[in-house]
C-alpha cells in the first residue's frame, strides 16, 4: 500500500511538472517574432484569416516606430496604401474627427496641414499625422478586437533557440525559457534576428555600385543631394588647423573608401523625438548624468558659419507637438557609432542604444542651455521640451530608436533601385512603395582637403510608385522553407532606402500573412504559393500590386 502510495505521489508530481512545462509551450499555425507594425497588421491578418496566431514580441510596447515618434509619416504617394495598412491610418483620421482628441490645440488652430497633401483627408477618410500614443492605442485596439495572443519582453534565444530541420523551422525559444512552435513564422522585427538564427542567408551594409548594376549603392563620397553635409569648410580638429592637436569626437580618421565600393557601414540612426512647447505639457530637456559639451563643439563651428535651420525639421503634430527628425550636417543622427548593431549581442545593442540616448539627450540640453549657442537658437529652443504626456513609463523618452537598417536578406529576389527606378519589371508584386531612396549619412570623415564632411546621404525619387516582389520577402527555397521577412526585406542598401517606411512594413506584414495562410491551407512551402491565388487573395483585401499612370 505504502508502495501504491509512493508511487500515486510520483505520478501526481511528474504530471504537475509536465503540465508546468506544457504551460512555456506555445503553438499556433502562424507563429510572429516582433512588436513593430508589421508584426500586429501580419497577426490581424491571420485572426481574420481564421489561424491561430501568437506574437512573440521583444518590445513591451507595440508598433515599433509609427508608435515611437515617427508620427509625421513617410507615405509617398498615398495611393499605393492599401489594405490594413490604409485601415490604420483611417483609424488615425477616426480619433482626430472626435473633438475630445484636441487636449492641447483646438483642430482649426492645427489646420490640414501634410506633406504635399491635407493632414486630414475627409474625403479619403484617412490621415497620416499623429501623436505616438495615438499609433500605439490604435496598435493595441486591433489586438484586443481580434482576440490576439502576445507574449511581450520576449527575446529569442539566438545562440540555441532555434530549431530548423528539413529546411523548416519547427521552433524557437525565448531566453525566458519558452518555446513557440508553428506551421510558418514570420520574422517582423527590425534587426532580423529570427532570419538569422535560422541560417537564411542576409547582408549587412552597402553593396558595390557593380554587385547589382546600381548607380547610387555603395560609398558616395562627394555626393549632397539632401544638403546634409557641411557647407562651409570647417576643421575637424580640436584646435582648428592643427592636425597634432587630434579629431574633435564623432569623425573618422579612416579614408570614407573608394567612390561606389562596397562597405560593412549603416546609416545613422536616432530617436525620433516627440517635442511640445506647450508650457502645461512641456517638461525641460534632462541633462544626462555623463554629460559632456565637448561632444557638440562641430556644431558650435557650423553654427558659427552662419547655419540657422536648426528648427526646421520640427514637423508639426497635432497637439502642438513635433516629429523631430535628423536635419543638417550636425544633427540627432549619430553618424558612425552603429555600425555594429546589427550583429551585436543584446547587452551590446542595450549599450549602443544608451549611447544614442545620452548623444541625443545632451544634444538637446546643449542647444537649449549653452551660452554659446546664439542666443536666438538658444533661446527659442529652451521653450521646447518633451511632452509629458508621450512615453510616460519611459521618461518621456520615445521607446524605439530609429532602426533605419540592419540585416537585409538576400532571398528569392533581391530588389534593387533598378526595380524602384522601375528600370525592370517586377515579377510577383504583392504590395508598393513611392517614397525616395532615402540614405541617411553613414559616415564622418576628413577630406584629403584637410576639413569635416559627410558622406552616404542620398536621396533619389522613383518616377512613379514601384512594385515589390513576393521573392523579396521570402528566403532562397534551399535556406528554410516556412519563414516569411517582410521588413529586413531582401534588398540592396539603396533600395531599402525606399521599402523601409513604417506604411511598406504594414503592407508587406499584410501579403506575407495572406501567403502563410496559402501555404499552410496547401500544406507547401512558402516559395510553391501559386502566384494568381496570392494575387486574388490580395486583390480581395484591397492591396495595391500595380500602378497604372493615367
């Protein structure tokens, strides 16, 4: 009896222990790893689809930066947004028809201002300027509406979580010890992280102009085509002239390479930031603990030539707040210090993220304080601060830096700015873009001349909008055969330039949920999707493949 007893307990335990551990394992049909925009439009896909799906989510916030900061939005030509994507930005429109949205402006004093176009379409029913935690309420509303599963500050294992067999990936695991298997996984993060671990192949930095036959790839030394770069000629050196006295910080005593080679470089990244100069909402910019004005004696020499746009990328929001962006040759932009991000361990990015955050931080406190900054600069900056009521877990500080690249596969078909220029034309559309190639500078050198500049900013406008193929957002059939990418999409570095807006991402995460679900309805792989049935099936959910001039 004792025995039976002992024995009774011990199954009673190993059962407890097994339903505890069946508690970290977590299947679905669609499996997403990412909290950014494309990570919530592919799960809404799939809940309306009817698969189940989880979001396994590294970020406990959702949206990544169309919740982030990035509210003054890159569309391009709006026409080519479509689907869930242009149901997001209805959305937006929705919350700012509603009186009660204006807390800190009246909407009349906002007006219907945008970029080439009203703010707030009435008869599109749309609107592409927002405050960060509109995006996110927005963001979390389609989640909650559509029933979806996500598991936040969940951070793949990148060492050993990833299971691949037979070219599948049968699952992953989180370093909080949680696996996740499913039928196809979608990589919708901005590193690309998931699509390496899987051992799909990828690039990092700027291809040569000869690898794809592309004119603006590559390094572009002597190339100015946003006026990003220093006007004047000014020395790089602590004392000015004195090559002895050593490079002021943040330039390069590397040569910038040979014109069109090829480089292992990124473009800069940075915060977007939410400002507001409204005297109720406004809190003072922090000076940072490790504080240090030596940082931004360039900017005091370009100021000192006479530059006086220091203002004029304070998109306007509404609410009386900003989308500050990146503007001239000395700016948010931390050109150079990213390099090795993409790569990097997660202690390594949380270490070059505090190093963005500190740069910027003190950036702004440097301009709004410093006494020899001109004091008409000087002293309208110090009526601008963070808005309090944005990022509030987070001091106000945006949660997303402005990952404008990382990893870019290198899958079925690689678009170049041959496809964006529409050189070619591309096979299996399934969704658009319009925006410029856009290349924020990506280094800081000293020219043979003896004088700072900025190299990498480019900014080259397609002639209408383009096509992105389906082979640019799924992997070589030989690499992994149920992983889908739609934001480190296979591309070259200048054409990325292109695809990487917040509404592309949104789209793509669309078409590639509406693929998954063919290829787990057909049980085939994601490259066997018949063609004409994604179209239709794209077509019926009003997605934008083609652009037809008339």
């Amino acid at each position: 009896m004792k025995l039976l007893k002992a024995l009774f307990y011990s199954l009673l335990i190993l059962f407890a222990s097994c339903k505890s551990q069946n508690k970290s394992v977590y299947k679905a049909d669609i499996i997403i790893y990412g909290g950014t925009s494309a990570a919530v439009i592919a799960a809404v896909e799939a809940a309306q689809s009817g698969k189940s799906v989880v979001v396994v989510s590294p970020d406990k916030h959702l949206g990544g930066l169309t919740a982030s900061g990035l509210g003054y939005t890159d569309t391009g030509n709006k026409a080519v947004i479509g689907g869930l994507s242009r149901d997001f930005y209805h959305r937006v429109w929705l919350h700012y028809n509603d009186s009660a949205a204006w807390k800190w402006q009246k909407q009349s004093e906002y007006g219907n201002r945008g970029q080439g176009t009203v703010a707030m379409d009435g008869e599109n029913r749309t609107m592409w300027i927002f405050e960060p935690h509109v995006a996110e309420k927005i963001f979390e509303d389609y989640i909650a509406e559509n029933n979806i599963r996500v598991l936040r500050n969940e951070w793949l294992n990148r060492d050993s979580g990833t299971v691949v067999s037979d070219g599948k990936i049968v699952s992953f695991a989180t370093l909080s010890g949680k696996t996740f298997s499913g039928k196809i996984f979608i990589d919708a993060t901005y590193e690309g992280d998931l699509m390496a671990a899987a051992g799909v192949s990828y690039h990092v930095g700027r291809e040569s102009t000869a690898q794809y036959n592309e004119q603006w790839n590559g390094v572009q030394t002597g190339v100015f085509q946003h006026g990003h770069h220093f006007k004047a000629n000014i020395s790089p050196y602590k004392i000015p002239g004195n090559p002895a006295s050593g490079l002021l910080p943040r330039i390069s005593a590397e040569p910038p390479g040979e014109y069109g080679a090829a480089d292992n470089k990124i473009q800069a990244y940075c915060y977007r930031m939410c400002m507001t100069n409204h005297p109720e909402n406004r809190v003072p910019f922090p000076k940072p603990a490790n504080y240090n004005p030596t940082q931004y004696e360039l900017l005091l020499r370009e100021f000192d030539t006479g530059r006086r746009d220091w203002f004029e990328k304070f998109d306007e929001i509404p609410n009386r707040k900003t989308d500050t962006n990146n503007h001239g040759a000395f700016s948010s932009d931390n050109i150079g210090m990213n390099y090795d991000y993409p790569e990097a361990s997660y202690q390594r990015r949380q270490e070059i993220l505090k190093e963005h955050q500190n740069y910027q931080m003190g950036l702004l406190w440097f301009v709004a304080n410093d006494p020899r900054v001109p004091e008409d600069i000087r002293t309208k900056m110090a009526t601008w601060g963070l808005a309090k009521d944005e990022f509030t877990d987070n001091d106000n500080w945006p949660h997303q830096i402005y990952v404008r690249e990382a990893r870019r596969m290198v899958g079925e078909y690689v678009t170049t700015e041959n496809d964006v220029l529409l050189k070619r034309e591309v096979p299996k559309p399934v969704g658009m873009g319009s925006y410029a190639m856009d290349s924020h500078n990506v280094q800081r050198y000293v020219t043979p001349e003896g004088f700072v500049q900025n190299e990498g900013d480019i900014g080259v406008h397609p002639p209408a909008p383009y096509s992105i193929s389906y082979g640019s957002i799924v992997p070589k059939k030989e690499e992994c055969t149920n992983l889908l990418v739609p934001v480190c999409v296979s591309s070259s570095h200048i054409a990325y330039g292109s695809i990487r807006m917040e509404p592309v991402f949104m789209i793509l995460g669309q078409s590639a949920t509406v693929a998954a679900c063919i290829a787990i309805d057909k049980n085939i792989a994601v490259q066997e999707v018949d063609y004409n049935e994604l179209k239709n099936a794209l077509d019926a959910k009003k997605q934008v493949l083609t652009w037809k001039n008339e």
